[in-house]
C-alpha cells in the first residue's frame, strides 16, 4: 500500500492545487509513483563545497560512483558547474550549516524546512534556496506562497531574520529554438509578491483538507470531518524524497 509523505515548505507549495479534492488526487498520484530518483546529492554537495571546502574534483567522482543510472548521474552532473561557477563569483567569508525548521498548517500537522546555508559576504548576510527542478519550478501563486511561508520561518530566527533571501532556480529555460540545458536564474526574494494573510489561511486550508483526504484514500478508509482532525494529532511520515537533507 502507498504511503502518503509529509511534504516539505517547497512540496506543499509545488503541489498546491485551488481545490482539496484536486489536492488530494495530486497528492494520492504522487504516492502512488513516486519519483525515481532524488536530488539530495546536490545539497549535499552544495554543502560539501561551501562548508567542508571540498575540492569539486572529488565531488563529481563522488557522484559518477553514486548515481548508477546514467541519465541521473548527467542530470545531476549538468548542475554541478553551475553552483561551482555561481559561489565562486562570490566568495563568502564564512558559510554554516542550519537546522531544521517546522511550519505548522494546524491540525497536529507540521511540515519541515530545512534551510541548506547561511553565508556572509562584508557583513551581508545571504540565505539561498536551491531549486533543482529541471521543469515546471514554482510560479506564480505557488511561488509566493512559498515565499510568503519562508519569510514568516525567517523571521522567527533572530539568526535569519535579517538575511536576503534569494532563489537559485537552476532549471531548464522555456526558450524556443534552444538545446534544453540548464540555467541559474538568481531570483531575489523581495521582487515576488507576497500573499495576504486571508488568502495565505485559506490556501493552506485547501491543502490541509487535501492531505486528510489523500491520506484517507491511500489507507482505505473514509476521510475524517474537518472538525475530527482538528483534535488528533497524525503520526507524520517520510519526507519528499527531493528535500535538502538535514544538516
């Protein structure tokens, strides 16, 4: 039987629907063919890079061994340069690591964040979120639901709050006449809109129901009235298998 995984911060807004019932079919679909691969070995390598300064020769051929498939390992390989070339240009004086974080949608369910880095160029202080997506990376409403909910996780940590949030969307650009390679777009935080609050409750309404009900269906039983969830407290699963790793 699929099991149903609590998403992270960036899985609950990329599958986001406008209703809980097309929230639940996304969410059951999703437990039902899971992705085949992860990109864990891309945070960790990120980290490797910037914390553990390890020497980006021995990153790659740590990934040729680990990725025995040979379309993930030139998948993952093709975004490698990409961070390289990026911190690179940047050269922070000092990097840390960062715990993990929980926002709570109500009804006992909490779903994680984990933040990959902290960095800090003459004072400034940076916190980037890595989007590996190949395709579809979040848009439009679901990209600022995902801001609108980091902002509040940031600025709850006096450690955070006064970092520049940043989006490093490295997927494949919708260009027509172009070989379908892999981009870094750099997209600072502060030019997205946010959400209201009103909008923000009720969207994270819409996925709570969602979730109960896909959990519901995946178990075989009937979904619980929105009042009986609001007493218990659900056992959490598994993350999304794509989630930065904890650090």
């Amino acid at each position: 039987m699929a099991k149903l995984k609590v998403p992270s911060v960036q899985h609950l807004a990329r599958n986001w629907q406008a209703t809980p019932e097309r929230t639940c079919k996304k969410l059951v679909t999703l437990a039902n063919s899971p992705p085949t691969f992860n990109y864990n070995s891309l945070f960790l390598a990120a980290r490797d890079m910037l914390v553990f300064n390890q020497p980006y020769e021995e990153i790659v051929e740590g990934i040729r061994r680990a990725a025995k498939r040979a379309d993930v390992r030139q998948n993952l390989l093709g975004v490698l340069p990409l961070i390289r070339d990026h911190f690179a240009s940047i050269s922070p004086d000092f990097v840390q690591s960062i715990d993990r974080r929980y926002y709570s949608l109500g009804r006992g369910l909490m779903v994680p964040f984990d933040p990959p880095l902290l960095y800090g160029v003459g004072g400034q202080l940076t916190f980037p979120w890595f989007s590996f997506w190949r395709q579809n990376p979040l848009a439009k409403d679901r990209l600022s639901l995902f801001v609108t909910l980091v902002d509040e996780l940031l600025a709850d940590d006096p450690d955070l709050s006064g970092a520049k949030f940043q989006i490093l969307d490295f997927s494949v650009p919708n260009v027509k006449g172009r070989e379908p390679e892999r981009e870094l777009r750099v997209i600072d935080a502060r030019d997205i809109p946010r959400i209201d609050e009103s909008t923000k409750v009720e969207m994270l309404r819409v996925f709570a129901d969602g979730y109960f009900m896909a959990e519901a269906e995946l178990a075989g039983r009937p979904a619980e009235p929105a009042e009986d969830r609001e007493r218990r407290d659900p056992k959490q699963g598994d993350l999304f298998d794509d989630d930065p790793p904890a650090l």
